[in-house]
C-alpha cells in the first residue's frame, strides 16, 4: 500500500458576527429580541473557546479574519425593504435596525477584539462573501482552508460555510467555537456539514493540531480524522 503524506493546508481563522448587538447585554439582539424567544446565553457560552482559538491561531501564523454585520439606519437595507416573505425572527426586530454601522451595538466585543493585522470583513447578508472584499482577500494570501466559527451556526456560519465550499475553499467547523439559538437545528446544521461540506472539530482537538502539524513553510499538514 502506498502511504500518501497527508495534505498541506493554507488555513485562516474566520469569527463570524461576535458583536455587541448579537452577543453582548444590552445589544440589540437581548433588547428587541424578547418578543421572537432571542437569547444571548448560547453565543456568549462560546467566547472562552474562542478567544483561546484566536489566541492559538495568532500564535501559530494563522491570520485571523472577523465579519461584522451592518445595518444603515434609516433601515434601507433591512430585509423587510426587500420581502413580503420574512418569517418573524429575521424580521430585524419589527423593522428596528440592529447592528447600525459605526454604532457600539455594531462593534466586535470586547472580549474577542481584533488586533492590528487582523482583518474586518463588513457585511449587508448572511453569507460572508455577498459583496465582500473576502474572496479576494483570500486569494491574495494563497487561503485555501477556512476554519469557521462565531454565530449563528444556522444562519450566517452555514450560509457561508457552504459559500466557501461552493467556490473551493476547504472548510473547518469549530462545534463548540459556534452557537446557535435554535440548538436543536443547530445541531442538525453541524451534522449536515459534517456529513456533506467538510470538517468538524472541537477547539481543544484543533488547537492541539494547529501547534503540532505547522511545517517550516508555514503550512498545516495534518488528517482529518
């Protein structure tokens, strides 16, 4: 039998929407989100895995990248400008915009906050690449591996997990780096991309890989078992 080496990963650390409007008290989502059964306690149950995986990946070269989902505020670009057909949990909280840009609510959190060499990718949808600069900047750097994590695992995470398939990138998801507040379809989600898109790991076990596997070229070589 032929040993194959196993495959050599150019991976980035992409934290999907952990800003204060969803993930902080006081935010949008914890104020408005009440009257659709909204809770916050599933995204901030997240944030220690998170910040040891940011910290992790800084440590071992990997650059990390944050989306931050915006809103204007006259509310030109809420969904409801666009749809008749909006169910009531993403109606943005009865036509209140969340999120404004250049607000606090809009701000990444202050447990998880970018560093100078990080990257913010500014969002208008759920997928991380709809008229983005993200593709690009991917490519620019040779990424061909995404490690995917932040909220909300059925909504953004997803939608753009199977983006990033979709257009050649491998994808890593992060299960208990990710959160949803639909747990049951949360779970669902999780299994589907492990069963159909890529990756799915625990931060302890990626971490662990992420120091042992970094080749001189700064490359990642590890399987994925």
């Amino acid at each position: 039998m032929v040993r194959l080496r196993p495959p050599e990963f150019h991976p980035v650390l992409l934290v999907i929407d952990m800003q204060n409007g969803f993930c902080s008290s006081g935010g949008s989502y914890e104020k408005y989100g009440g009257t659709i059964g909204a809770d916050i306690k599933a995204y901030r149950e997240i944030i220690p895995n998170l910040a040891r995986l940011v910290a992790a990946c800084r440590e071992v070269g990997i650059r990390v990248f944050y989306t931050q989902q915006v809103r204007e505020e006259s509310g030109i670009d809420l969904f409801t400008r666009l749809h008749h057909i909006v169910p009531e949990r993403r109606a943005e909280y009865l036509r209140i915009p969340a999120c404004i840009r250049g607000t606090w609510d809009a701000e990444i959190i202050d447990e998880l906050k970018p560093r100078k060499g990080d990257h913010i990718v500014v969002k208008r949808r759920d997928s991380a690449f709809q008229d983005t600069e993200l593709d690009l900047w991917l490519r620019s750097i040779y990424a061909d591996t995404i490690i995917l994590t932040g909220v909300d695992t059925v909504i953004c995470v997803e939608t753009t997990l199977t983006d990033a398939f979709n257009i050649g990138y491998d994808v890593i998801l992060v299960e208990d780096a990710t959160a949803s507040s639909w747990p049951k379809i949360g779970q669902a989600s999780i299994r589907k991309v492990a069963g159909s898109y890529g990756w799915v790991v625990k931060t302890d076990r990626l971490i662990e890989l992420l120091r042992s596997c970094k080749t001189r070229a700064g490359t990642f070589r590890f399987t994925m078992d």
